[in-house]
C-alpha cells in the first residue's frame, strides 16, 4: 500500500498547498545571514542562533535540512506519537482537518523526503536525521493504518449511502471531517455507485422493451 502519490499534477491546488505544511526545524549553528527564516528575531539581527525554531515549508526541507548540516527538521506536532496513538486507538473520533486538511498528502510527502535523505547527502549518520527518519518509520505505518482501516471504512458506507438515496443531503457535512484524500475517495466512490445504479437502471429499461417489443406480442398473438 503506497500513500505516496501525485494527487493530479504539477498544477494541483492541493499538491502546492502541502507543499507550504510547515515543519519546525531548528539550527544546530550560528547560521550568518539566516536569521530572516525566523519571524520571532528582531529586523537587526543577522545570524540565526543555535538552536532556535525556524518553522520551513515542506518544500525546502531536501535543500535546507537533509542536504546540509545547518539546521534539522523535526517532526510535525499534528504527527507526533500522541495523536498516531488516538488514530491506532479510534481513528474516525479524530478531526484531522483541523490539523491539516492535506494530514495524509504532507505526512506521507514527509516521510518520502526522510526516506530519500540518505541518497541525497552526507548527513545519513547524523543522529538528528537517524531519530527523524525512525519516527517517520512509525509515522508512514500509523498513517497507513488509518487511511486504509477504520476511516476508509467509512468514505466508502457513506459514499454508497448517499449514492443511493440513504443519507440525503447529511452526506456533505459528514464529509467536513474528512481530509483531502478521503474526500478524493468519497467523490470516486460516490460516483462509481451512481454509475452502477444508472447501469442497472438502464438494463432494467431494456429488459422491459424487450418484453413489450412488436415482435414479441406478435409472436404470442
């Protein structure tokens, strides 16, 4: 099962907007002239100081943290041990939206970047990277657990329910809860029921002209 796809392209609204999730990194060095990544440090200053948070956009985290020994990425707080723990515990009880309507895109772009760190620099043995690339480990298994369980469980009933007539319109706010991908699926799926229930629809019509064809009450006169 592989949660790491391109979701429609290079001009994806969705694609782009995870690409900005934001990931607390934090300097491991006096950087010179890097202290514009923070916002919280005064206009005059300069050099970012050791160890302060810089929050990063998903996108420069290759570049700027796994390429280079400034500063080191950090696992995401909507990611943390925590919240994979109430996922693995009941995972349609938790409001992923509100922590990141993309929860699923950018934690599994994540652990993609993590995964290709060794390939791309000299930092593969920096314990910083070693202790990331462990809780993205963790991080890829609970999010396939709870994309592929309990909440796709869901995306499907509802998307045949309301298919069929069964939810009404209740069907769009159930889907508030859902993330970007679940509601990919819940679109597909809902589409794909009305599809096979227009099919069967329409075979049923056929059936019944062939039964009242000319030729047919010709025969039996």
């Amino acid at each position: 099962f592989n949660l790491v796809e391109k979701m429609g392209g290079y001009y994806d609204i969705d694609e782009i907007l995870m690409e900005e999730t934001l990931v607390t990194c934090t300097a491991r060095i006096d950087c010179a002239s890097l202290a514009f990544l923070s916002s919280t440090l005064p206009s005059h200053v300069q050099t970012l100081p050791s160890s302060h948070p810089v929050p990063l956009p998903l996108w420069s985290i290759p570049p700027l943290c796994l390429t280079s020994r400034f500063l080191t990425p950090s696992l995401p707080k909507p990611y943390s041990p925590s919240t994979l723990q109430k996922l693995h515990a009941s995972a349609t009880s938790v409001n992923l939206p509100s922590k990141n309507p993309r929860y699923f895109m950018a934690g599994s772009a994540l652990c993609a970047m993590v995964a290709d760190a060794p390939n791309q620099s000299r930092r593969s043995n920096d314990p910083g990277v070693q202790i990331l690339k462990k809780e993205c480990k963790a991080l890829r298994e609970g999010l396939r657990r709870a994309y592929g369980g309990e909440r796709m469980r869901a995306v499907v009933d509802l998307s045949g329910a309301v298919a069929g007539g069964g939810r009404g319109d209740k069907g769009a706010d159930v889907c508030q809860g859902f993330t970007v991908m679940e509601n990919r699926a819940y679109s597909a799926g809902r589409r794909g029921a009305q599809d096979v229930d227009a099919w069967m629809r329409g075979d049923d019509k056929r059936k019944k002209r062939r039964i009242v064809s000319p030729d047919n009450n010709a025969g039996k006169a």
